[in-house]
C-alpha cells in the first residue's frame, strides 16, 4: 500500500543538522533527499516532522 498523502509540489525542504533549505523536488520526499550543505536527509518545511523538531528545540533556529 502506498501513501499518497504529501504536501504538494511546491515547497522547501529544510535540514535539521545544519538549517539550510533547498526546494522541494516534485515526486521526491525530502527524506530521500540531502542536504547539500552536510549530507544529512532532510524534512519537509512545514511537515510533521519539521514542527516536532521545532517544538522540542524552540531556541533552535532552523530557518538561517
């Protein structure tokens, strides 16, 4: 079973590592995706994911 419930084309994808942002790739999950800065995978802005990590990390910046 596939899951069909992304966030659209459009977008950035933003690494957690080190905070750089690149645009999302239609068709491609940020997480397949790295980043070019460190090489870490990346998540999408906005995701899940990305507001988990803002929640626990609130002085942390990820948008430089």
């Amino acid at each position: 079973m596939q899951h069909s419930g992304g966030m659209g084309p459009t977008g950035n994808c933003v690494c957690l590592g080190c905070g750089a942002t690149k645009s999302h790739s239609p068709g491609v999950p940020c997480r397949e995706d790295r980043c070019p800065k460190c090489g870490k995978a990346m998540v999408r802005e906005g995701s899940e994911h990305h507001m988990a990590y803002l929640a626990k990390h609130p002085a942390t910046k990820v948008d430089r």
